[in-house]
C-alpha cells in the first residue's frame, strides 16, 4: 500500500515521504480500515509515540496522522460492534501506524460507524478536534447552561467545534482569536469577541470557564479572569496556577465512541458545522505539514478518490 512515512527524527517535515508500506496486520480486537479521507497535526513529529512503541522501542519507519475516515475491510480475532463494509470513522492509536495510508490497522473500539450522508473528508476533521472540545467542555470543565465560558482559538479546529457545543448547552460563549478570526466566531454563536493581539483579554470581564488552547501567558492571565469555583482546562500545557475554590486540568483526547456518535449525529442535523479548509491528495501530504499561508478550517487527506 502506498504510506507517507518519516524515518529520521532530526530531519522534521523534510523526512517525511510517499512510499509502500506492507499491508497492516489486524490484530485481536482490531480491524482493517480501508482509509478513504485522514487528519494529522503538524506538531506530531515532535511526539515521543511517534517514535517508539508503548514499550519504548524504535518503530520506525513510521505512518503519521491518527484521524481517519473509511471502510472495514477485515475484523481481527474477537473484534465485535463492527461489521465488514461498514463506513467509520474515528482516531488511530498515538503509538502505532497511523492514518496517512490507504489502509491502516486501528483498534475496533477507537472508531464509530459513520452515517451514510457524511461526507468522508467532514468525518476526518471530526475525531481529534471534536473529542477534544467535548471532553474539554463537559467531561472536565462540567459546562453547563447558564455559565459564561472563554474560549481561546475560536476560529481553529478545536475552538470552532466548542464554541458551537457550548452555545448548544446554553452557556454565554467569550471567543478569543485574532482580528481576522472575530466575523467566524461570532457567525459559530460566540456572543462576544476577544482580539488577543489588541489587549482586549485584559479588559475582559469575569468567567465560569477557560478553554484554552494556547498556554503560557495567555493561560496564565486567563486563569485569572474565572470566578472563585470555576474551571480552566487546557490542552496546551499544565496550568500553573488554578482559581480560587476552583480546578485546573490539562488532559490529552481520548478515543470515545459514544462521543463520536453524539457528534456525528450533531453534524447530520445541521447544529455541529466541521471547518474543512484545504482538501489535498496523499501524494501532496507532505507538502500539507508545511502549509504556504493560513488558512481557516482543517487540512484533510483524500487518500481514496469517493466513488
């Protein structure tokens, strides 16, 4: 099958390349994707798990990108919930091959069956952002309708997908971004806009919750805007500090299928919209992790062409 690979940790994006890889093998539990759509985060190459195994031993050369979209091919030994032909949907394991392949190996209860009338380069933008703004709002920060929640990058991957959860529970959403980023968030439903590069976070008024997405002193000076009892969360780094009565969480997403389920029935609905930006083919992958300009929305993988 054809995979981009990296092989040399010092050599960053310039190592990675478009080339065959054996076919994966499923092992128990497991199934065989036939990857029609994939995500990756440009950051992965600096992740330990990309490197090594759970047991700390090279694996490379090694598949990146852990979001994918596609088609049981083949259920390992004592794989149930999933059927052969079935469309899913979900995150490859942070330590094994991963999704940039036309086929990739991914734990059974990694994934969620994938409605028919979503489109498969929606569905690979959907895993890592929108497990990560579910379970930073109402898995850790406990989000619930009447509290006023800040959250950074509201224009971003993750940012747009809690900016809409939070409006859905019915709390009072404070987005943050750059000038540039404020007609998106508002159009999302944030009720008010913060431009980090003008000041405007030292004027801000006080907050339930902080979703931050950004760390150092951004995080630091947001901690101190939430009300004694509250909650920041962060997927950027550890807090330093916590609010008065309060809590402090940095987490790392989580597979969840039940999650996934929930969100894919949000998109299908119309009330979750997935920012896709840039769609480019596996051969042009590797150009992806090193993008021209910024762009809104993600950058998907078409690893196969839909039918």
């Amino acid at each position: 099958m054809r995979a981009i690979t990296v092989r040399d940790r010092d050599a960053g994006v310039s190592g990675l390349t478009l080339t065959d890889m054996p076919y994966p093998h499923a092992a128990e539990n497991d199934v065989i994707v036939r990857v029609d759509a994939a995500g990756f985060t440009r950051g992965e190459l600096e992740w330990p798990a990309t490197w090594t195994d759970r047991a700390g031993r090279d694996r490379t050369p090694s598949i990146p990108g852990h979001e994918l979209s596609g088609t049981v091919v083949e259920l390992g030994y004592g794989t149930t919930g999933l059927t052969v032909g079935q469309r899913v949907f979900g995150l490859a394991d942070w330590a094994r091959d991963g999704s940039l392949a036309e086929y990739a190996a991914v734990e059974a209860r990694n994934l969620a069956p994938l409605p028919a009338d979503i489109d498969s380069t929606v569905a690979a933008a959907l895993p890592i952002s929108g497990l990560t703004a579910w379970q930073g709002l109402f898995d850790h920060a406990r989000l619930v309708a009447g509290q006023t929640v800040l959250i950074h990058g509201a224009a971003g991957g993750v940012g747009s997908i809690a900016v809409q959860l939070a409006r859905e529970v019915g709390a009072r959403v404070v987005a943050t971004g750059r000038a540039g980023d404020r007609d998106t968030a508002l159009d999302l439903g944030a009720q008010a806009f913060l431009d980090l590069t003008a000041g405007d976070l030292d004027r801000a008024d006080e907050v339930d919750v902080v979703f931050d997405v950004i760390g150092g002193d951004i995080l630091e000076r947001s901690t101190e805007l939430v009300r004694p009892g509250g909650t920041v969360v962060s997927i950027a780094m550890a807090p330093t500090a916590r609010p008065k009565d309060g809590r402090a969480v940095f987490f790392v997403v989580e597979p969840d299928r039940a999650a996934l389920t929930e969100l894919a029935a949000r998109v299908r609905t119309g009330r979750l919209r997935v920012m896709v930006g840039a769609v480019r083919p596996l051969s042009e992958a590797v150009a992806a992790f090193t993008p021209e300009r910024r762009t809104h929305g993600r950058t998907i993988i078409q690893v196969r062409e839909p039918d």
